[in-house]
C-alpha cells in the first residue's frame, strides 16, 4: 500500500513537472505558410535560378563580372526554398572559391584589409547552404568572424563587428545588418558570445526599433537611446530580431525580450494593406522591406501580420496572368507597384532587371517564412500541388511616388570606402578580379546548433507526456492486481 502510494505521488509530481515544462518551453514548431504564397515563393525562386549564370549572379555595373552579396542572397533564397539543388550547389561552391574575393579590400586597396561585413554574411551563408563554415573555400570563417569582435578595452564598442586591421579599417563600416550576420553565423556554427549580442541589442532604441547605423558625425555613439536624431529602420529591425530569436535560442540573455519588443515594432509599422517601407533611400513601401519584416514576424510567431506582408508581396509578382509585355518572366517580384506597373507594360529591361533580382530574393523570404536561423536546418515547405500561380492585378495603384534607380541592396560603386546595404557591408567587386573556379565545399550535417522558435508547442513534450502518463497507469494497474492477490 505504502509503495503503491509512494509510486501514484511520484507519478504525480513527475506528471505535474512535465505539464509545466511543457508549458513553459518555447514554441519550436511554426504554422505552415499558406499554400498559395508557399507556390509563389517557388516561382520565385524559380525564376531567380534562372538569372544565374554559372551558379553566379551578375554585378549591375558589369554583366561580365560577379556579384558575391547578390549571389549569396540569391543562393540564400534558393535554400530557403530547396529549389532547383544544382544552382545552389553551384553557387554554393562558387561563393566558396571567392572568398577574398568577397571579404577582403584587395581588388582596389593596398591595405591587406579583412571586411567584417562580408565575413560574418559569408559565416551565415555557409550554414544556411549546409556547408562546413569552419572550411570554407579553405577558410576558418567561424574563427576569422570571432577574431574581427572587439574586445573588453574598446569601451562602448565592445561586442561590434569590425575590419582589420582596425588602424586602417575602423570601426566605422560596421552596421546592424552586420552585426545580425555575425549573431545569426555564431549561434549557426557553434554558440555565439554574449557581449556579440548585447552589442546588437544597444542598437535598439526604446520604442522597440533598431537602427540601421550606430556612428554619428562624432563617432560611435554608445546606444540607439544615446542618439537623440536615431532613424529606426524596418530592414534593420527584421534582421536584429531574427539574430535575437536565434541568439536566445541558443541562450543568449535578454535576446528574446529584445526580439519580441522588435517585432511588436514592426507591428506598428505594417500599412493597412500588409506592406512596409524603409528609410532613406528605401522610404517608400517596397518589397524588399516588406520580404524582410514579413520574414521576421513569422519567426516570431505573429502569423496573422506575417500573412498580411505575404498578401502585399504577392501582389508584386509577375505571373502569367497579370504579366503583360512580361508575363514569360513568371515569377519575379517588383520592387513597388511602379516597378510591376512598367513591366507590364515595358517589360523586363536590362537596365532594369538588377533591381528585380535583388527585389525577388529578398522579398520571396517573406513568403515562404522561413526564418534566417532555420534556413538549411528545416525541410524547405514542397510546391503545393494543384496549386495555381498567385495573380496580381495589374492594375495596382501605386504605393509611392517614389521609385529608387537601385534596389536597397545595390552594391557599392567603388567609393573610397565601402558603403554599408541592406544585405551587409561589402567591398565593390573588381571585374576582373574574381576567379570562377569551383571548389569544394565540405557538407555539414542539417541538425547544426542554432535556430530560430516559432510558433506552437514542441511535439516532443507531449510525447513524453503521453509516455510517461501511459507507463504510470501500467504500473498502478499491476500493482493493484498485485495487491487483490
């Protein structure tokens, strides 16, 4: 009687416990996107596989010469959505054999500069692409990412991303997509210090936003908060709050409270009609900005606003329907409204089609609603069958009067210094400086550390619930028949 006691109460309390983790974990299995924007993602990526060439992307300012961010977006994009796996492969190896290419000044200065940048983005890239970032194209990007962090003796600045060496560099082209690239790659590739993200989170000003630039004409300044004229900026929000996301899962403190203050931002900063805009050059609603906030939100569990931004990208892609001059380019996404309305009109031209490229992969990640920090690590959604193409209208009024000669993630024209983009900071490409060889690329298992939650409860939980309920009443139930007999 006694042992049969003493097992019902330890059922109890470890039923009880269970109930309680279970409640208390955090959610790790999102809802699906709808089916139809998931077929438009994949029209979308269908379509920016075929700008390839060679597994490259092409630079705006030269059709002949490689640009690595886009490519990397690019190769992001198709990942995300497990579409057309010989492209990415091909990508992936490319993006790999030109890693100096990429990270370091080399094509137009003297100086034996490493950008920070375009490191941490090249970190990310290579985990999301299920490639060994520890051997990248021969390079360490995980230990080279940790040895560009500034450390305890810089004050304020403690925790930044930066060039090297810093007495040529400074730490001046650092920004907070930069930083985010650099979360987003440590916690993906092995764990990522706490002062990286307390860094990032002093980006974020009370009202919940991020800002884009942390220096001043007076230099860095210590906070968002610090800085009394701060822009907070959409793209810069949506990429803090997926690194954060990522971050607390992989523990980082006050990571999560920070992203949920983020995205309660973004909230407040979605139209009516589920669209964003950005600041500065990017003001205006546009894909791009729309892509990145819709991503963020579904990473953080706001579904109905996530499916809000999806509707609004939907209704800037191409289909065979709406398409006009351009219905055989099916599948890319304007960047606004005026963009869609030209090329119904005019079609795709080649001055043109740079801005859709880079439009379509970032703002095709706002429809499938894959997460930065579950790109890679989750079986991309498969193409709804039966489904058809989203259509838009073609007659969509304008969102803006406003419509920029290049997309917010244009590279940099070869300025003196490089100038930080929406995808993060990179050196201008030299035509003729990249090499196109192919190297190998190292594959690393899918279940690397890292993640970002979503929403819903984890399945496990309530499997151990069920197992541990389930072998309770068999106990009880044998000892009660022992005890009858």
């Amino acid at each position: 009687m006694a042992l049969s006691r003493r097992l019902a109460t330890g059922l109890g309390v470890a039923a009880a416990t269970t109930l309680a983790a279970v409640a208390a974990a955090p959610p790790t299995v999102g809802a699906a996107p709808d089916p139809a924007h998931t077929a438009a993602a994949h029209a979308a990526a269908s379509w920016l596989a075929d700008e390839f060439t060679d597994g490259v992307l092409p630079s705006p300012f030269n059709p002949e010469a490689e640009d690595w961010g886009l490519t990397i977006d690019g190769l992001l994009a198709l990942s995300a959505t497990g579409v057309d796996p010989s492209t990415r492969q091909a990508a992936t190896a490319q993006v790999a054999a030109n890693v100096r290419a990429y990270n370091s000044w080399d094509a137009w200065s003297p100086e034996d500069v490493t950008d920070g940048g375009a490191t941490a983005k090249l970190l990310y890239a290579a985990s999301a692409a299920n490639a060994d970032p520890t051997d990248f194209g021969g390079y360490d990007l995980r230990a080279e990412t940790l040895s560009l962090i500034a450390e305890a003796d810089t004050d304020h600045q403690r925790g930044r991303l930066t060039n090297r060496p810093r007495e040529q560099a400074g730490l001046a082209p650092s920004n907070t997509f930069d930083q985010s690239f650099a979360v987003l790659g440590l916690t993906r590739s092995g764990g990522v210090p706490q002062d990286v993200v307390d860094y990032l989170i002093r980006q974020q000003c009370a009202a919940g936003g991020f800002r884009l630039y942390p220096d001043t004409a007076d230099g860095p300044s210590p906070s968002c908060d610090d800085q009394p004229d701060a822009t907070l900026d959409v793209d810069s929000t949506a990429m803090a709050v997926q690194a954060l996301l990522s971050a607390a899962e992989d523990g980082a403190a006050n990571a999560a409270d920070a992203a949920a203050a983020g995205a309660d931002w973004l909230v407040s900063q979605q139209h009516t009609d589920g669209s964003f805009e950005g600041s500065g050059p990017t003001a205006g609603k546009n894909s791009n900005s729309t892509g990145l906030a819709g991503q963020a939100l579904a990473a953080a569990g706001r579904d109905p606003e996530a499916t809000e931004a999806a509707v609004a990208l939907a209704a800037l892609q191409v289909t065979e329907a709406n398409g006009g001059t351009a219905a055989t380019e099916a599948g890319a996404i304007a960047y606004n409204a005026e963009g869609l309305a030209d090329a119904v009109e005019n079609g795709l031209g080649d001055g043109s089609r740079d801005q859709w490229r880079r439009a379509t992969a970032q703002a095709l990640l706002g429809l499938a609603q894959v997460p930065l920090g579950r790109i890679g690590l989750d079986p991309p959604q498969p193409t709804p069958t039966g489904t058809a193409s989203p259509t838009a209208s073609p007659t969509a009024s304008p969102t803006s009067s406003v419509s920029p000669t290049a997309s917010p993630t244009a590279s940099p024209t070869g300025t003196a210094s490089p100038t930080p983009s929406a995808t993060g900071t990179a050196p201008s490409e030299s035509p003729s400086a990249a090499p196109t060889a192919s190297a190998p690329v190292t594959p690393t298992p899918t279940s690397s550390p890292g993640g970002l939650p979503t929403t819903g409860a984890a399945i496990t939980s309530y499997v151990l619930l069920a197992v541990l309920l389930l072998g309770g009443g068999v106990g009880l139930l044998i000892l009660s028949r022992r005890r009858a007999n």
